[in-house]
C-alpha cells in the first residue's frame, strides 16, 4: 500500500480489465469488443473538420445526441442519460442512489465491477448465489427492499432472463432504483426499455462499446424516468461536466443514422455464435446457452486455466477468473468467422496434445 493512499482504501481490490498485451499479434477473444469497424459514416463524421474543433468544450448537454437517441428509441429526452461509457453509468448509480439505509444486491456470479463500486463507496451489498447452471432466478429478488443490479444478458455466463420476470423485482422493490445493465441486449435478448415509463424507480443502461463498435469511443448511456435522470445529472455536474468529449459525441451520432450496418453485424455475431457452440459441443465442451456476443464454455479434459493459458501461447486470448466456482470455464468473445475458425483449430491442436 502507498504511504500516501488514504487508510479507507487500503483494502480495496480494484477492477481488473481484459489483459491487452503488445507482445505479440494475437486474436482477441477476451475482451468482448466488435470484430467490426465503425460504419464508414462514423469515421468521416470524426474527421479533420471535427477535429478542428477540438479546442472547444464540448456540449455538456449532449443535445444533439441526445435527440437522435430519443428518436431512435422513442423517448423523451428527459429520459437519457449519457455517459463516459457503462462504467461511469454504474459508478454515478452507485454514488447517486446507495448508502448505509440503501444497500445494494446483485449476482455473486456477474460484471466484476459490481462489488468493486460496493467496497469504494463502503456501501453494504449482498452478493445473491446463481442456481444451477449459473441460472438467475429472480424471486431472489423479489421483494428485498434493496437497490438491485442485473446484468442482462448477465455476464460472464451470457444467459438471459425475461423482461416480465425483471418486471416482478422492479414492482416489488418500489423504495429501491433497479438498474438493468444491458451491455449485451443487442445480441438477442429482450429490453427492459418498455418497462421506463411504467416505474420510476427503473434504470435501463446500455453501451455502445459492444454493438455499435466504440469500444474505444467510450459512450455509455441510460433510460429512466425524469427524476432518476436529474438524479444522474446532480452526480455528474458534482463531478465533471465535460464526460463525453466532442468526437465521441460527433461519432455516436453517425452510429445511430447508420443502425442497419450494426444490425447486420450483430446477425453475423448471432451466427458466428451458434457456429461456434455447435462446434465445441462435437468437441465435448459444454457451453451454456447465450444471448451474447461472447459464451462462457468448458471442457471436461482440460481445465479452464490450462486452455486459457495454451491458447495464449497459441496467440488466442480469452477470459479467465481464478474464482472458484467458475475456474473450469472461459469466456470466449464472438468475433469474425475467421477468428473463430482460429480459436477452435488452436482448441484442436491443445486437445491433441493433451491426449
């Protein structure tokens, strides 16, 4: 610990994002970022005008933004909030809406993030178990007069629940704000964004790192009812009113006009998925079923560690937790068909050296 590290943070266990090592070329599979590029239209609206322009502040409103996310989603522009990606989303929840009188639950098994905001702002927070099959079943949820979150698709495991079981934690938590992280929505499930107008106390959060290909851009933004979004704008305005920078704001912009590029993207994704599952399962690994752009899978030959770590030395990269009750499995990102084809012939040549 730094000497000069406040004692309040001394036993805090930050975060600890997909490695990106720059030793070598590798196919990226661990980090659930497009395969795609931004739509030719996103990297001309970035270009040499725009940035001319960067010796300005940006908007701190994000009003044209804005208006073309109420449009393309069909709400008002006092329901969005934007901000410097999901994170910051989930840090401004965090900081906005819990304390000592307002914990907070989510899944013991879900976005590593969660716990990490949790011991920052020392806040209480109960980590509710996955059921079989890392399933989430929301009676868990019921009920329990806490400020929830609920990645959905949740993630590491990619499996889905149904707005109408969502409905059942939301209306029966009526004092707690239940956020919706939907980071991966776009891949097959279902969103919660109907549901905003009918209870105050909602959060829906998605991205546009995943389906609309900036992860880079860092663009993060929410859906809730007036008094949710002021809330989020108090935490912002508190601390730093510039958190979407000019050529993300330019580059959004342009991603939302070209929607049909990314919805075709995501049915190859969809494809290249399903493509990948049927292969592993011929293979003997059991994958659960996912409705995002990444699986979670395992091998009963191999342990999730040892496959992480031959595929890297192979130049693939995946994901893997030491936690114990997900050690045996990894996290593949869905990318190109190329890329796949790669991972499962390096998959191949482990299990042919492994006997």
């Amino acid at each position: 610990m730094s000497r000069y590290l406040s004692a309040r943070f001394a036993d805090l266990e930050a975060y600890v994002p997909g490695e990106q090592p720059q030793d070598m070329q590798y196919v990226k599979l661990n980090t659930n970022e497009s395969p795609f590029p931004p739509a030719p239209a996103v990297l001309k609206a970035i270009g040499a005008e725009e940035a001319g322009r960067l010796n300005l502040y940006p908007d701190p409103e994000c009003r044209v933004l804005r208006q073309k996310l109420a449009e393309h989603y069909g709400v008002r522009l006092e329901n969005i909030f934007l901000a410097n990606g999901s994170d910051e989303l989930l840090n401004f929840f965090f900081m906005a809406f819990c304390d000592q009188e307002r914990p907070v639950a989510f899944p013991e098994v879900s976005y590593g993030f969660y716990p990490v905001y949790a011991c920052l702002y020392r806040l209480p927070y109960t980590e509710i178990p996955l059921r079989e099959g890392f399933r989430l079943d929301i009676s868990d949820y019921c009920g329990i007069h806490k400020n929830i979150v609920i990645a959905n698709p949740n993630a590491p495991t990619g499996r889905a629940v149904s707005v109408s079981e969502i409905e059942e934690a939301v209306r029966t938590n009526p004092d707690h704000v239940v956020m919706v992280d939907e980071a991966y929505i776009d891949f097959g499930g279902e969103s919660c964004l109907p549901l905003v107008e009918k209870y105050p106390n909602l959060l829906v959060c998605q991205t546009f790192s995943k389906f609309r290909s900036l992860a880079g851009g860092r663009l993060g933004f929410a859906f809730g009812s007036p008094e949710l979004i002021g809330d989020l704008d108090k935490m912002k305005y508190s601390t730093n009113s510039y958190n979407v920078n000019r050529l993300t704001m330019a580059a959004a912009a342009a991603t939302i006009e070209n929607d049909q590029y990314y919805v075709d993207n995501s049915r190859k994704i969809q494809e290249n998925r399903a493509y990948t599952t049927a292969a592993l399962d011929k293979l003997g690994f059991e994958t659960l079923p996912s409705l995002a752009n990444f699986i979670f899978t395992r091998c009963k030959s191999v342990d999730g560690g040892t496959l992480y770590r031959a595929l890297k030395a192979k130049g693939v990269l995946v994901r893997h937790w030491d936690k114990p009750s997900i050690a045996d499995w990894c996290r593949v990102t869905i990318g190109s068909r190329e890329q796949m084809d790669v991972f499962l012939a390096k998959v191949r040549e482990i299990l042919e050296e492994v006997g």
